[in-house]
C-alpha cells in the first residue's frame, strides 16, 4: 500500500505544485496511475518516482487531506493541506 510521509508546501491554491513524500508510488512513465484528490479537486500528476509525486492542483480543491489511490491501494495524509482561493479585486 501506498503512504504519505509529508508534503510541501502545505498550504495553497488552484493551479500550484505540491510535491508529496512517502513510499509506494507509481513512478515515471507511470505516473498517471497515481491519483491525487485535494479534498474533491484531482490534481494532474506531473511525474512521480515510488518515493515522491509531483502534482498540480487543481482549481476545484479545499482544505482537508491529500488522498492518493494507487492500483496497489489508497492513502490519506495524516494532516490537512490549506487549499487558498484566489484573491479577486473587483474594483480599483
């Protein structure tokens, strides 16, 4: 089964990269196996070895643990990621 050790950074938004530790991943070239939910947003797994995955989030995630399902199992992280909406100005 996969684990999630840690991940940086633990808090931010919408089209960022997040890199997560652990074990268990599927590497490069496939990486797509691994899946990564933001709390209801799947990020796009950019590329992974079995010890870290590289991930952008997406637009549509909120703040609560980053859950990874493998074709070797499911993990959720020990503690919350901080998922930031983007600041609108809306006048000037």
């Amino acid at each position: 089964h996969p684990t999630i050790s840690s991940f940086t950074p633990a808090d931010t938004g919408g089209g960022t990269t997040v890199t997560i530790n652990g074990s268990n991943f599927f590497p490069s070239p496939n990486h797509s196996q691994n899946i990564v939910n933001f709390n209801g947003g799947i990020g796009n797994v950019t590329s992974a070895t079995s010890n870290s995955i590289t991930v952008t989030i997406s637009s549509s995630g909120t703040t609560g643990p980053i859950t990874i399902n493998t074709p070797r199992g499911t993990t959720t992280s020990g503690s919350n990621y901080t998922y930031f909406l983007p600041t609108v100005i809306s006048t000037i």
